[in-house]
C-alpha cells in the first residue's frame, strides 16, 4: 500500500520525494563538517571514505532507491583504477559506490566547491574541481587525477562529459584513457542503468523507489600500452558499455 501511495508513480510521490531533499540536505548539515574534521585530523583514507558511503546511503535510503549490482570480473578494492561511467543522472556516482568498496573519488563541477564547508570538504577529502570550459583545468584536472593514482585512489570519471539527455551513450573523451595507460593501472569500465529514471537530466525531484542497476565489466589492463593507444581504449570501452545499454533496452 505504501508503494502504491508514496512511491512513484503514486499520488503522493512528490510529498516522499520533496521530504528526500529535506533529508539530503539535513546529511550535508551533519555528514560535511564530520568528514572535514576528519580530514584535517588525518584519519585513515579507508574512513574517510566510509564516512561519504555513510552520505550516499542516507541520502538513497531516504529516496528508497534500491541498488542491484552485477560484477563481471575481478576487482581489487585496494589498488588504484580508472572507473569509467556512462552519466545519465546524479546518482551515477552513488551506485559507483555501492558497487565498489574502494577508496573512490571523482571529478566533479567546480561550482559544488564553492558551497560553504560542503565545498571545503570535498576539496580536502580528494575531490577534483573541474571548470569544464577551461583548457587550463582540464589540465590541472589530469595531473590531480595522477597524484590520486600514486596515492591508491580510485577515481570514478564520466569520458561523455555531461549527462545524457535522451538516455543514450555519447563519444568519450580521450583524455582521462591516456592518463591511466601513463600510470599504467586498469581501467574498470561500469555500465549504469536506470539511474535516469531515478532523476531525469531536466527534473528536481527524485523518483522514489526506483531500483538502480550497475553492470561492472571485467578490467581492461593498460600494460605496455602507450599514450597512443588511448584513442583504441576509449573506443573499446564505450563499445563494451554500448552494449550493455543495448541489451537493456
């Protein structure tokens, strides 16, 4: 009965989903200044991760989002890689972090850092501020990316660069490929599905009670690869992802 009320396409889930954002909002109150306390004490990164799994999971639970996760191949939660992701909605990068238990970061809009202590607290937790218009950033963006390699990170990127309007996949940027070929690590490619309905590209409110899919394709090793190569790579993945999406519809 719940579901038929207040989850969509109830009657009332717009009354569910608008006390969701008032939750989402109450977790960046609590979860912001926790997680820069604990930066700037220098906890252990593998808890200062679990302190963003902490957000993500409150924020979902409260969107009664579920999340089915699919695993493909290996993965190694403690050794750095490229987490490549198709980018339909906000909530590509929570089911990255339901379906790895690494210490994943991403690139993010540069605009979220410029929320006070939310903006602060990504930056020192490892985040990577991106201006998407700026040669000069997307420069710094892939030399932050390296330093976060060396460390042990995972960091999660979306080579489309924007989020898909219709739900398909768009060409991938080169960029982010070579970089990995560079510090020779593997890519892990993951194929979100569903996330779109869960937030379309064009709405605010969340679409309560949808279920998220995450399709996590074997690694693809970059060893002996050279910057060359980048562009075969990147081709291949979006392939592998294209196919996924595919058989999905």
């Amino acid at each position: 009965m719940f579901r038929k009320i207040f989850l969509y396409p109830g009657p009332l889930w717009r009354l569910t989903a608008t006390f969701s954002w008032l939750s989402a909002t109450l977790a960046v109150l609590v979860v912001a200044p926790l997680f820069l306390l604990a930066t700037l004490l220098g906890f252990p990164l593998h808890w200062q991760t679990a302190i963003i799994r902490f957000w993500f999971r409150w924020v979902c639970a409260t969107c009664f989002f579920k999340f089915e996760v699919i695993h493909r191949g290996d993965y190694d939660p403690a050794s750095a890689c490229l987490v490549v992701s198709n980018h339909q909605s906000l909530f590509d990068i929570p089911a990255a972090f339901f379906a790895f238990s690494g210490n994943l970061r991403m690139v993010a809009k540069r605009e979220l850092f410029w929320i006070p202590l939310f903006g602060q607290a990504m930056r020192a937790g490892g985040f990577i501020p991106h201006f998407r218009s700026s040669r000069a950033s997307s420069a710094k963006v892939l030399r932050q990316i390296e330093r976060r390699f060396k460390g042990g990170m995972q960091i999660w990127v979306a080579p489309e660069g924007t989020r898909s309007e219709d739900g398909r996949l768009g060409d991938y940027r080169w960029g982010s490929f070579g970089l990995a070929i560079s510090a020779q690590i593997p890519i892990q490619p993951i194929v979100v599905l569903n996330s779109r309905e869960a937030l379309p590209r064009s709405a605010f409110l969340p679409r309560v009670g949808t279920t998220i899919y995450v399709v996590a394709l074997p690694q693809i090793s970059t060893a002996g690869l050279k910057s060359s190569d980048r562009g075969t790579v990147a081709k291949r993945v979006h392939q592998l992802s294209a196919e996924v999406l595919a058989h999905a519809r």
